[in-house]
C-alpha cells in the first residue's frame, strides 16, 4: 500500500504485515461477502469489529509521525496529510483511502456489510473517532486493548501455536496467578488401580492363586451351613436310605399312591411278573384306574 519505506530498517516487518496479513485479511472478506458468513464469537456492538483487530492496530501505526530506528513509538501526533480520525463516518473518505491503510480498508469493509447510521452499528469505532491527540494516541489504546482484549483471553490464546518463532516466555515482572474457586476446588486425581497379574507372571510362580476346590468333591471336609432353628433330625430320610433299608410302611404312607391290594399286583404286571426285591412300589397318579388303560 505504499505506507513504508521500502529502503528503511524493518522491511520484513512491513513486508509480512502488507504482504501476507493484508491480502489474508482480503481473502477472508471476499468469502464472507460471497458466502454470507456469519461471524463466531461476536461481541456485537459491545466489540471493536466482529471478525479482525490486527488491522486496526496496523492501520491506525500507518499514519502515526515518522519515527527514526532508535526514536521511541509517539505517544500523539500523525502522519502529515493523513486524514481525521473522525472522518471514518464519511464514506468519500473512506473509499479513497480503504485502498492505502489498513483501518480503512477494515471501515470499508464494514460498510458493505452493514448498514444503517455508523455509530448505531459500531459505537466503539465511533467513540474511537472523536480522538483529537492523533493517529499515534489512537495506536496507543488499540495495542493496550489488543493485549487486554485478544492476548489475555485464554479462549483465544489457546489457538496459539508456540514454537522457536513464537515463543512462550514468562516475564520477570508478571504477577503471580491467583487462585480462584475453580483451581481450588479440581476434583482429586484417582489412584491407579492394581491390575491382575498375567499369565507369564502365574507361569513364573510370581502371583500363586488359592487352588479351586469344588465343595462337593470330600463329603469329610465340607461343612454346610443350616439355618440357626433347623435341628438335625434323628429319622433318615426314604430318598437318603438304600433301597434295602427303606421301610415299606414309611412308603406307603408318603407315597401318593392310594392305599390298595393289589398293588404289588400291578406292580408285578407292569415288570413282567418280577418286582424288584427292597423297591417300593411304582407310584401312580390318584386319577389312574385300574383297567389297563
């Protein structure tokens, strides 16, 4: 754009903010227009602009007062022949200088996607305008602002990448960081939990398991467990017994089979004439008859 000495110290400055961050800045205007993109993040009325700062930190440094290598950045004053901070509501102005410094460039743009009076949709800039010390005051407040506004938000910050080019220093005089009811209170980390041994470590004999001992496998050396009333009974079970020693009368009581005496009769029909010896009698439904069927 013609702002800087081409021939003076700092040409790889100028040459990446004119170079590469101005036409960047086009790129992204063109499809914002062309799409219709919204913005994300916006603070609406309430912020600088609703998609850059950097252009308005670099324009308003464009027509600050000419400053030597060793001079120190002014504090007030601006460029010879450059135009009114006020006149950014003039869209003549505006038009012819959009082309030649970034801060117009980034108020022009403004101007094709919003419409409206000037300091209804963008009362900071307005207010910014009535800066009467000059373009290097106004320089002044936007770096301040882009350290408060920008560098000191972490939801921002966290885009960074730090590297050799851009480093992350700590500065000797920064304040240490409080602490605030959300670094005081983090949840206590859990202790990491003893995993099972491997099988390599069961082979090596590091880990030795209980053996498995199936409770039924010795009748000697299981022991049940019984309810605190329950009383171990003197008479031994029919079920329990050996076919020998059951007593055919307890079976007949506890069978349901219905008391008759031809039993053993049908008994031995049903078995081919032989009844086992020591066997209780088969037992029938109560519904059952007799006749064969």
């Amino acid at each position: 754009m013609g702002g800087f000495d081409s021939f003076s110290s700092g040409n790889e400055e100028r040459g990446i903010v004119l170079g590469i961050i101005e036409p960047y800045l086009e790129l992204v205007r063109r499809l914002i227009k062309t799409y219709t993109l919204e913005p994300a993040g916006s603070h609406g009325v309430w912020g600088l602009d609703d998609h850059a700062f950097l252009p308005y930190l670099f324009g308003s440094a464009q027509y600050g007062p000419a400053i030597s290598e060793n001079d120190e950045t002014p504090i007030e004053g601006s460029l010879t022949n450059a135009p009114d901070p006020a006149d950014v509501i003039k869209f003549a102005t505006v038009s012819r200088e959009r082309t030649k410094n970034m801060y117009f460039s980034a108020i022009g743009f403004i101007y094709d996607v919003k419409k409206g009076p000037f300091w209804e949709h963008s009362p900071m800039l307005y207010d910014i305008s009535g800066v009467r010390a000059g373009w290097a005051k106004i320089n002044k407040g936007m770096i301040k602002m882009y350290a408060a506004e920008v560098l000191s938000k972490f939801p921002v910050v966290q885009h960074f990448y730090f590297g050799s080019l851009f480093s992350w220093d700590k500065h000797p005089d920064a304040v240490p960081q409080t602490k605030t009811v959300h670094t005081t209170n983090q949840p206590a980390q859990a202790q990491p939990k003893a995993s099972a041994p491997s099988g390599a470590a069961l082979q090596q004999g590091v880990t030795k398991l209980p053996p498995v001992i199936h409770p039924m496998a010795s009748s000697s050396s299981f022991v049940g467990t019984a309810a605190p009333w329950a009383k171990q009974s003197s008479v031994t079970s029919p079920m329990t017994a050996f076919p020998s020693q059951v007593d055919q009368r307890s079976i007949s009581q506890t069978s349901r089979h219905p008391s008759k005496s031809n039993s053993k009769t049908a008994a031995s029909n049903r078995t081919g004439g032989q009844v086992p010896t020591g066997m209780p009698p088969p037992s029938r439904a109560p519904w059952a008859n007799n006749h064969g069927e």
